[in-house]
C-alpha cells in the first residue's frame, strides 16, 4: 500500500506564508475545547488532593491546559488558596503550578 504524506509532501513547493497558514490550520483540527466538570466531580476532586495531601502519596491528575488534555502522575506540594492553584512535584520532582478550574479528575 502507498503511504501519502497528504498535503505535507507539497510543503517544499509552497510558499512559507502558505505553509504557515497550513500549520495553522492542523492545530486548529487539534485544538480541544475544555469540558465542564460538576459539582461532584468538584467535590471528590477536592477530597482526593486533601487525602493525597495530608499522605503525601502520588495521585493521577487530569487536566485541562492550552487545547489540550494531560494525564501525570503528580504529587501535592503546596495549596494555594488565594490564587486557586496547586503545587505538584512529579516522580523526578519536577515542581507544577495548575489551577484548580483547569484539573478535571483526580484518580
């Protein structure tokens, strides 16, 4: 079977304002549009940090950030009320700052 690049292999004889435009375009395909998340969702969320808090374990966050989804393996540092955000560390204690609008599910 053939494999077509599509549109790409005919990136080398178009202009860069049109290959931009292209580029431009396919991120848009990709651009996810943030979900909203209910109350319950909210509710256990929230628990699930303070637990995770409190024990200091690693918890599996979802969430929302620039049109797209990420799932990490997180672990809770610090809470920040006045700027509704919290601290993570990951498992190589890479230090993240997320909003609490932006987490979807916490597992």
């Amino acid at each position: 079977m053939h494999k077509d690049r599509g549109t790409m292999k005919w990136s080398s004889l178009m202009l860069p304002e049109h290959v931009e435009i292209l580029q431009g375009l396919w991120q848009e395909d990709r651009y996810e549009k943030k979900p909203t998340v209910d109350e319950q969702q909210i509710e256990w969320n929230e628990q699930l940090l303070q637990q995770a808090y409190i024990n200091q374990s690693l918890i599996q966050v979802t969430h929302y950030d620039a049109g797209a989804y990420y799932k990490e393996l997180l672990r809770v540092m610090y809470m920040e009320p006045s700027t509704r955000s919290i601290r993570f560390t990951d498992q190589q204690d890479n230090r993240k700052t997320i909003s609490i609008e932006n987490i979807l599910q916490i597992e």
